[in-house]
C-alpha cells in the first residue's frame, strides 16, 4: 500500500462515527493480513487497539473545542447530554475544515432539530450566540472608523457618505433572552433559563473583547446594510421608517457616536 493509501485509510478509520472495529468492517481493499500487515501490533496492544487511540484522541480534542466555545451550551445540558449531542453532531457534520475552530460551526442549526432543544426551546439560539461570540473574537483585523475621521465631512455630502461594518460584528436576531442565560453563566450565577422575547443582538470586538448589547427599533436593518457596504443615507432611512418619531434626528447622531465608540464601522471605505 503507498504512503497516500495508508493515510487515507487511516482517516477513515479515525474518524469512524462508530469506531475503528466498525470502520474496519466497511473496507474493501485490505491486504490478505488485514490491519495487523500495515500497523505493527505487540503483545500488549493490538495494531486495531494502537489505531483506536488516535480515534480515540481525535473525538476528544474535537470535544475539547467544542466544550469552550459552546460553554454556556455545556452548562445548560450537563456533561452526559452535551457528549452525547457531540457525538451525533460530529457523525452527522464530520469536520472538513482545516482549522478545528470550524468543527462547531453547524451545531446550532444541528440543534435546532435535536430533542434537547424541544425540552429547551432556547437552546439553538443560545449556542448560536455563542458561535457568534467566538467568530467575533476570532475575526478579521481592521482599522475602524474613528470620530477624527467624520469632522471633514461637509455636511451635504452626510447623505452620499458609504460606510460598511467592521469584519469584527455580527447582528443575530433571536426569539429568547439568550444573552440574559449567557450573561449569568458568564457571572458564575449559573445558568438560567432564557425569557421568550424577540430582539436583536449586537456584537462586536474592541481592544480584543467581545462586546454585546441589545440593539434598538431599525437599528439592526440598517447595520445589515452596512456589512455589504451602504450610505449613511440609506441608513438613516431605515432607522426613520422603523421608528417614525420626531427626534429621529437625534437617535440617529446617537447611535452613530456608540458604533464609533464601540468599533463597529470600519475605517475602510465600501468597495
């Protein structure tokens, strides 16, 4: 067998949903001494025992990973449920990716049809906060726009001006107060079960920390715009119609000053 057969043979079997004995029963193009003619075997250890280790160690570093971005998610379901909700998450989504960050990436739309979330209805939204959290934390660099960098503006040219979000933001909009079950976890309160209630959540990333708030009526539509790069313009009028009081004029200032201050728009302008 050639080096690249090997390995792929060996792939297979470490990442067997059901193990290396199983994977084993599944492959066609053994030599006549099956394993034991490929992998050195001794006495102590037989060669499908020395493969199983490294099955072994492969799903518990995936567990590893999972069990620190999906934390909040761990605390709710407990130690039993949440290893067994990644054992059939990873059969059914194995990693592809070559960062092992991306392993978790699909286990809250894989949640969103497991029988833990029907006993917890939060418990999609929830994870999916949490995966937020981590690619915020772990995204892109960038300058952000800076208050400094407004004051040649004339006023106007306000309307025209393009603006887009930082690669370091995320809008999520959620049916439970999963913020809430996260925020007393994160505390050490321990963890509470989330309050139906529809909103929309921001986060973002300053300084290296994750920052996360409740967002306002438009305030949500008009930073969606913004990730694929708008005007200000066309953000004002979202904000406006979704709010339609007199004082828009002076939200919309306001809520200005807080993306500035929190990070949110990107010194970079919009292609």
């Amino acid at each position: 067998m050639k080096l690249a057969e090997l390995q792929a043979l060996l792939y297979r079997l470490i990442t067997a949903p059901g193990g290396v004995a199983e994977g084993l029963v599944a492959e066609r193009g053994l030599p006549p001494g099956g394993l034991e003619e490929l992998i050195v075997g001794d006495a102590r250890m037989a060669a499908r025992e020395r493969v199983a280790i490294y099955a072994d160690a492969y799903f518990y570093r995936l567990l590893e990973v999972l069990r620190e971005d999906y934390a909040a998610t761990l605390a709710v379901v407990g130690e039993t449920a949440f290893h067994n909700l990644v054992t059939g998450y990873l059969a059914a989504y194995p990693p592809t990716a070559r960062v092992i960050q991306e392993a978790g990436r699909a286990l809250p739309d894989y949640l969103r049809r497991h029988p833990l979330n029907e006993a917890r209805p939060y418990l999609a939204e929830l994870a999916a906060f949490e995966r937020a959290l981590s690619e915020v934390f772990q995204a892109a660099d960038g300058p952000a726009l800076e208050a400094a960098a407004l004051g040649a503006v004339a006023p106007h040219a306000w309307g025209a001006l393009r603006l887009r979000t930082h690669p370091a933001v995320r809008v999520l909009r959620c049916e439970w107060k999963v913020a809430e079950t996260y925020r007393s976890y994160e505390r050490g309160e321990g963890v509470v079960a989330a309050a139906r209630g529809r909103h929309e959540l921001l986060i973002s990333r300053k300084d290296d920390r994750v920052f996360y708030r409740e967002l306002e009526a438009g305030e949500g539509d008009a930073l969606r715009l913004a990730m694929g790069g708008t005007t200000f313009g066309a953000m004002c009028e979202v904000i406006a119609a979704a709010r339609g009081d007199a004082e828009v004029a002076a939200v919309i200032s306001r809520l200005l000053g807080s993306w500035i201050a929190a990070g949110v728009l990107s010194a970079d302008a919009p292609a």
